[in-house]
C-alpha cells in the first residue's frame, strides 16, 4: 500500500493521482499538458509528492521547449544515442561544463544559443566536423564508439533496405518496464507495419523488404511471427540493440516517432486500428471475419495508403505522425 503526508490530516494517507489538463504561462509562453496530480483519500485535498512534482515540472517544461523551439530532453536523447555518445563527452567535444548536458537531461531549459548548438548536432554532418576538430579532448573508447556511429551514419546514405528482424528489434530495445511499457508478438506486428508505411510515405522506399500478409489480426510479417511465436501473448524481454550499426539518423528518428505514435497502445488497440487501414481491410473484404488467409498486401497499397495519410493530415514532419491518430478517434474512445 503506498501511502504519502497529507499536510491537512498531518498523517501518511493514501491517495488517488487524477490528470488533470493544465494551462498555464512560462516565461510569457502559454503551454498545455497532461499534470498527475495527487488527492488524499481523506479529506479530498491536494497533497504533495515530490516524484510526480518532479514530473510535472519535466513535462510544462518540456512542452514550452517545444512551443518555444528549443531542443526538447527526447531530442537531445536521440542525439546522445545516435552517435553513441554520452552526455559527458558531448559536453567536452561542445567545450561545455561536464554537467551541463546531464542537467539538460534532468529538465533544467538551455539557453536559446546553446539549444541551437545542440540541433545543429541533429545533422551528422555537423556532428562529423565537431568531433573532428575536438575529438583530442576525449577519452580513446569514447572516440572508438562514435566513429563507428559516424562510419554508419554518414556511408549509409542510400538508404539501404534492412531486414525486419532488425526492424523488430530497435522496437525491442525500447521497452522499459518501469513506465510498464512492453511489447507482445502481436504489437510487433503492428510496430514494424506503421513503420513501413511511414518508411514508404516520408522516404518512398520500403523500410524492410519482407512482404506483410493479411491475416486475421491485421497485418503480419510471417517469419517475424515465427521468430517471436514462443511468447505467444506474453510480452518479448527488452533487448539491447545498438541502431546506429543498421540506420541511418533519418530511419533512427522516424523509427523513434513511430514507437511515441504507437507504442503506447497495446496489442488489441493497434490491431483494431489496422483493421481501420484500407490495406488490411481491401483484402479482407473478400475473407470471413474469422478466415485465415496469408493474401500478400501489396507494398505499392501501403505506399499509397500512407501518402495519403500523410496528405490528408498535412504531416510534413516525422513529429506530425500523431496527427493522424485522429484518423481512428472513434475506436479509440476519449
Ligand atoms: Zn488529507
């Protein structure tokens, strides 16, 4: 039983967290976002618990990050794993304070200019001509580690298709248990099908080369099904998976986007939202609701699907996909 102090019954109490959508002006900018706010069960006041405090804070900050412009703590996670790299030794290629980056991190909000530096960083390219001009200042295994990421980013250029095991498991690597996130057989499934699509609307190349199948629960990538079949519906072990060796930065941040988009859905929930793709739902037009089938559904289909999303929605950038969750409001509920 968890308890916390309630400041008016001055006794430990338990009590109920409640979002609540929160308004409010930072730094003479408005933001929106989601607050946990806890509730003694007794005498019904606000109490404070210093974690989702904490939390609260990371988020409006997070959100004025994005009003403003400035680089959000996701963002400068995604550099920080793209090139392998950790804070500390980013700060020391940047010339910053040691810490500086960890408390970007920690919610603290960079200066404009430093903010700028940072999103440079976004480009590979730039990244390159940073490391080399300052790469002496850092330890040999630090160097080792983000010239292989270097090496993969910038040759791979071409967008070369990779396979969908790999595919499944940069989705892996990013279950955390903590924040109960997980990832089933069947979510998988739906995981790399948002991810080829994407691939297909924003690159207009396939991202994995595997044909996927219609099959009852939507669409499914048959050697994917028998690699992971074991779990059944169990949820597949985090992995540990470096994604740097097999994409390109592009690849890395749509994937990224496409696991924020879908991720927090489960199993059931983004099967009934490809059941709503027309992809799926074209040929399965022609089967019985409980009919297997293993009909292809053809890429070029899922291209054009996608296209169209990204069209209707007007998603110019990978941040846009959430947009079109719209698109399914009405079997999602709220
Ligand atoms: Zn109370």
């Amino acid at each position: 039983m968890v308890t916390a102090y309630c400041y008016y019954c001055d006794k430990d109490v338990e009590f109920t967290v409640k979002e609540i959508e929160i308004t409010s002006n930072l730094k003479g900018v408005e933001i929106n976002y989601t607050a946990k706010v806890p509730y003694c069960n007794e005498c019904k006041n606000e109490i404070y618990i210093a974690e989702l405090d904490d939390e609260n804070i990371k988020k409006a900050n997070d959100e004025y990050r994005k009003q403003s412009g400035i680089i959000t703590i996701k963002e400068i996670e995604d550099i920080l794993s793209t090139y392998n790299i950790s804070g500390k030794t980013l700060a020391k290629l940047l010339g910053w304070g040691q810490a500086t980056i960890e408390r970007y991190l920690k919610g603290i909000t960079p200066l404009k200019l430093y903010s700028d530096e940072l999103k440079k960083l976004q480009n590979p390219i730039n990244m390159k001509k940073l490391y080399d001009l300052n790469k002496d200042y850092i330890g040999e295994q630090s160097r080792r580690k983000i010239e292989i990421a270097l090496k993969n980013i910038l040759n791979s250029n071409t967008k070369k298709i990779v396979n969908v095991f790999d595919v499944a498991k940069f989705f892996l690597s990013k279950v955390n248990v903590e924040i109960g996130s997980s990832i089933t057989p069947l979510k998988l499934q739906k995981l790399i099908y948002y991810a080829q699509g994407w691939h297909l609307a924003f690159l207009d190349k396939p991202l994995f080369a595997t044909e996927l199948e219609a099959w009852k629960y939507g669409p499914v990538s048959p050697e994917l099904w028998r690699e992971y079949q074991s779990y059944n519906y169990q949820e597949i072990k985090k992995i540990d998976f470096e994604p740097s060796k097999i994409f390109d930065i592009e690849q890395i941040q749509l994937l990224n986007e496409v696991y924020d988009t879908y991720g927090i859905f489960d199993a059931i929930g983004l099967m009934k939202m490809t059941h709503e793709d027309t992809p799926w739902k074209e040929i399965r037009k022609t089967h019985k609701e409980s009919e297997r089938s293993s009909e292809i559904i053809p890429q070029e289909k899922i291209r054009e699907y996608f296209k169209n999303l990204k069209e209707i929605f007007n998603i110019q950038e990978f941040k846009d996909i959430k947009k079109s969750l719209y698109k399914y409001r009405d079997i999602l509920g709220n």
